[in-house]
C-alpha cells in the first residue's frame, strides 16, 4: 500500500475531458482523460495539485475550467496550500502567501463554490492561536478567496490578496469538522440563492464516539466575512481586533492596491466574529456514534412541503438515515454498509439513480436511499416517517412517491390523483389515516406439553416501536409466569395457567398494530398417565411458517421427565465407573507394595533375624518301640 497510486483528485474539467492526481508513490502525477474514450494526456509535475500521501485529506473542485485546490504540498505533509491553477484569459495560477501563520496545521475537509459573487470557500481544521492558551485547540474554519485573483503588483506577486477566514461555531466541545455537504435550496423571501452547508462536528477531547451535526447558511458565512477583523501584530505574536469595519479585507480587485494596504492585507486576514448555525445550535448530537461523512437530500412530501433527510455514516461503516422533522431529527434506517476496519472516502448521492454511494478502499457500495417495500402494512408505511416514502390507496401497497409521481404522468391521470398517496411525517392518526387497511395477521397454533418450555417469537415491524404482549384470558403477564426478552421474545412454561392465545402488538404514538398470534394448546398426555402410549422424543423444536422465507414461529417444547431421567442415568454410569477405578486403582497399590517389601529383604536383615530370633533346640525322640524295651 505505501508504494500504491491513490487518485487524490478527479474532476470534470470541462465537457470533453476530466482531470485526475494520483499519489504515484508519494510522487504525485496527473493527467488529462478523454471524457470519452478515457485517453490518458500526461502533464508535467507541479506542486500542490493533489497530496503525496492517501492519509491526507485534500478538496478540490472546478469552477469555469479553473482548477481549485486545498492540499498538503509537502512530502511530510507540513505545508498547506490552497492554490488555483489552468488559469484562464491570460491571468497566472496563484496560491496563498507562505507565512506560517496563515494556515496553522491545516487539515482540509471540503470545499464550495458561491457562484453568484464569484467566490471559493475552502473548509478546515486548524490550531487556532488567537486563544493564547497553552494546550493546542483545534477549531473548524473556512477561508474564501476570489475566483479572479490575480495576486498584487509590488507585493504579494502571484499570491491571493483576497484570502480571509473565520471560524465555524456548533455546539462546545464539538469543534473539529469531519465532513461538509453543500445543498443548494430554492429561493426564499426573496434571495437569489439558498445553500445550507451541513457539517458533522467531533470533539478533540472526548474519548467515547460523539458527534453533532450543525447546518451553515451561506448567507450567515457572507455576514460573517463582512468584518469586523483581528490584526496580527509580528513583535507580539498576539491577535487584536480593529476598531471598525474595513472596506477592502477579503474584497476582490485588490490587484492595483497600493503597497501600504497590501501589507496590511497580509496581517489582517481572521475575522473577529464566527458563524452562528442554523436555529443556534446542533440539528441532532449523537453520544454513541462518531459520524465521519454526511449526505442530505431534499424531498418533496406529498403535501408539498420540502423535507431534509440526513445520510450519516459512521466510523464503524454504518450508515445511518435520518429525517429532520419539526419534532426533531428521528433515525428511520439504519444499515450496515462496511466491514471494520475499512477505511471510508467518500459518500455521495445520485438522486436520478436512487442510490447512496459509499466509497472506502474496499471498494464502492450502493445502497437505496429508500425500501418502501418493507413496509408491509399501511400503519408501519405511514409510522416509519420516511417522505421518500407513501401509502397507495389504489396499489395498496408502500411506494415511492417519485416513482409513483411517474407512474401517474405515463397514465396521463386527471390532476389530484396524487392525493392517493397518504403521508403522515408530522404525526396524526394512523389509524384513520389507514381506514383499516393492512388486517391483522393469522394465528398459528403452538402445542406444547405440560411443563415444558415454550418460546414465541416477535420482531419490531419499525425501529421506533415498542413491543407488547396481550393474552385474551390473562389480563397481566405476571413476571413469576413469563419473561420477555430484550429481542421481543416471550417465555413461559405450558401449564393450565398459560394455555392461551397470545397476541404480540406494536405501539407507537397510541397505534396499535397486531405483529404475530399464537394460541398455545396441550399435547397428549405423557406416557406414563396413559398406559399402551408410545414414547415420545424428549427434544421437540416446531417451526411455523413456509421455507422460502425466514420463520417467524419457533417453539422450543422441553421435556423436563425425560431430561431427569437421563440425567439420572449418566449419573449413575459415571459413578459406577469411578468406583471401579478406586477400586482398580487401589487393588494395584496393594500389589506394588508387597512386592516392594520382598525385593527389599537384605543380607543385614537375616543377621539380624538371626541375632534376634530366639534359640529354639530341637532333640530328636526316641521312637516308639524303642521307649518301650527300656527299663523304666
């Protein structure tokens, strides 16, 4: 990998051919392609087009066939350096002035074009030095230069007069930017342009995943470049706000300035003021996931209203989908999208194809921006509050509204046949909105023995619900009789008391919908109350449900008379073997031992026998008839 040719940048220059910078090996190289046929057109090295190495962060993007670059220029990656180069009518490429504190550590994120005043806005991190505190704090920043600058005459040759910068502010700790995306919005009470700027935020401090995620007006960053500014002063190395406004910092045209205010130009370059967010403050803090990329897409609801949904993706690959509703951000899809430990590019989305591209150096993955089909019922179509998504009276069925739009228009339908589609993304009854549609679904029978174990299965019909369960005799699950797991599951023993009809229901926002029925009847008595009956099998497991598709029932019947008996028995078995092996075991130790003291018998120990034994003398006896023949 750290040989490899990482393309660092790939931009449609014009209409006929694309620009793309690869690493090359930490020796940078770019060329022209033939939109085309892909003809490669080599051009000769320059510095600061793309970064050396695939670690750095670069942006870039092209405005009228002029190429705008933020990168690292430097093989240790030490020297940020925001350039413009394929300058056209005659004007040279310039760059920003070499002063160290210019850009401090920079860390580019992204960029943007303000088409309307001919400005490019390029977004960071940096160290920011106007604290003068002794840790290093990092802060998020955009600095915007003229698309047309030409540098100065005396000074500042080749190098923007019109570089400005200012700090992005969301919500402290969350100072660090992780990504930004530009959306350009209709025009509203009258401006000429709309563009909301969403930035995912992260904190230098924390230790556990979190994030933010705050939205920028362009007109709140215009504002906030109009001044008023901090001056550097070079003896002190401290930052110190002017009085007042100035009419020419961050002002294009600066070409013919004199020397005097150029210098003063590249000391007075940090706006003293910030840019507040959207509503001032966060759309949506996470304290579990750290989000590394950001995607929004505007929608149009069925009732006219435009909507923004959020794609987030997370450090671990996890995309998330979320819609930003008056009642505040709600989580309506949630996919894994990555392995761990990929490592994430880029996300991006192509609203004609429907999809979200997810880039990593695994590869590139699309995902739907919506799954209607999922939805199976009217009340989870209008409950999972997706405006990508509505219920169709005439289909019955969840649709996509671009989709359905389409469909309608090849038909050539009289106007207000759109009202079919029924949304509920603010809340309201779903039920009425319903009318019933959607019927709940079959019971399926359960049989069970007595005593035994028995498990019903439910899953979240929608993310947001939560998860009952009802029984048509027993008002309320007693915990001593039931445990309902964390997965939706309940579990009992069978017994006269729970042979029932059991009902798993989901509810949110007073809606009820029936998930799963399940009635749990007896099976025949054991064998032993009903003497001539057959065995039965001690493990039992009862699948409900069709094999093309996963099983929603499954019951688990457990013989406990059985699992006793067999308990017993192996209990028994390992007892009589390991009395054998004591006695075996002990029946050796004798037989070692006696044969020990045998070999051990010495020479010594028969003299000793000898010395110690007494001294018993034996006469022989005169035989019978000899005593006889003896005078007495």
């Amino acid at each position: 990998m750290e040989c490899g040719n990482f393309v660092g940048v790939l931009q449609h220059l014009n209409a006929s051919h694309l620009y793309a910078c690869g690493s090359f090996a930490f020796h940078p190289r770019d060329a022209f392609l033939d939109a085309d046929t892909l003809a490669m057109t080599r051009l000769p090295a320059v510095r600061g087009r793309c970064p050396f190495s695939p670690w750095q962060r670069s942006t870039a993007l092209v405005a009228d066939g002029e190429l705008f670059t933020a990168v690292m220029a430097d093989f240790k990656g030490v020297t940020p350096l925001i350039a413009r180069h394929f300058s056209k009518g005659g004007r040279p490429d310039v760059s920003q002035e070499s002063s160290p504190i210019l850009l401090e550590e920079a860390d580019f994120v992204g960029s943007a074009l303000d088409a309307a005043e001919r400005k490019v806005f390029f977004f960071f991190n940096e160290v920011a030095k106007e604290f003068n505190v002794h840790e290093e704090q990092h802060v998020a920043r955009v600095a915007r230069v003229c698309q047309d600058d030409v540098g100065g005459v005396q000074i500042l040759q080749k190098k923007w007069t019109s570089l400005v910068k200012t700090t992005l502010r969301c919500l402290p700790p969350f100072a660090v930017l992780r990504d930004i995306f530009a959306l350009p919005l209709p025009p509203e009470d009258g401006e000429t342009t709309h563009t909301l700027f969403y930035a995912v935020f992260s904190s230098q401090w924390s230790l556990r995943p979190e994030s933010a995620v705050c939205a920028f007006r362009l007109a709140s960053l215009r504002e906030a470049f109009a001044g008023p500014y901090r001056h550097f002063d070079a003896h002190t190395h401290l930052w110190s706000p002017l009085p007042a406004k100035s009419s020419y910092f961050g002002q294009c045209g600066l070409e013919g300035a004199s020397h005097s205010k150029l210098e003063e130009v590249k000391r007075t370059f940090l706006t003293d003021g910030h840019v507040a967010p959207e509503q001032n403050g966060p759309l949506l803090v996470s304290t579990h996931h750290r989000y590394s990329r950001v995607a929004v897409m505007s929608v149009r609801a069925a009732d006219g209203r435009r909507y923004q949904l959020l794609f987030l993706l997370t450090e671990t690959g996890i995309l998330h989908k979320v819609f930003l509703s008056s009642r505040g951000p709600r989580v309506i899809e949630e996919i894994a999208v990555l392995e761990r430990g990929d490592h994430v590019t880029a996300l991006a989305l192509s609203a004609s194809k429907g999809v979200a591209f997810v880039a990593s150096w695994g590869g590139v993955t699309a995902v739907p921006v919506a799954q209607c089909s999922t939805h199976r019922s009217c009340g989870r179509c209008l409950l999972a509050r997706d405006p990508l998504c509505g219920w169709s009276r005439s289909r019955k069925m969840c649709a996509r509204l671009d989709q359905e739009r389409e469909r309608e228009k090849a038909k050539d339908q009289e106007p207000g046949q759109e009202e079919r589609m029924v949304q509920l993304l603010e809340g309201g009854d779903v039920a009425k909105a319903c009318h019933g549609e959607g019927g709940n679904p079959p019971v399926k029978n359960v049989v069970a023995g007595v005593n035994e174990v028995v498990r019903l299965w439910c899953y979240k019909p929608w993310e947001s619900c939560t998860l009952k369960w009802t029984s048509s005799r027993i008002r309320d699950l007693l915990p001593r009789l039931f445990i309902q797991s964390g997965d939706g599951s309940l579990t009992f023993l069978a017994n006269a008391d729970t042979l029932d009809e059991y009902h798993c229901q989901a509810e949110e926002d007073g809606y009820t919908e029936t998930v799963a029925s399940y009635k749990v009847i007896a099976s025949a008595r054991p064998r032993s109350m009903r003497p001539g009956a057959g065995a039965e099998n001690d493990w039992t497991t009862i699948g409900v449900g069709s094999t093309s598709s996963p099983p929603q029932v499954l019951c688990e019947r457990r013989s406990y008379e059985g699992r006793l008996a067999g308990v017993a028995l192996v209990l028994t078995t390992c007892i009589c073997f390991l009395v054998s092996v004591a006695i075996l075991a002990c029946v050796r130790r004798k037989s070692a031992n006696c044969h020990e003291g045998t070999s051990s018998y010495t020479q010594d120990d028969k003299k000793h026998d000898k010395v110690s034994e007494p001294r018993v003398e034996l006469r022989q006896l005169p035989d019978k008839q000899h005593l006889t023949n003896t005078p007495s």
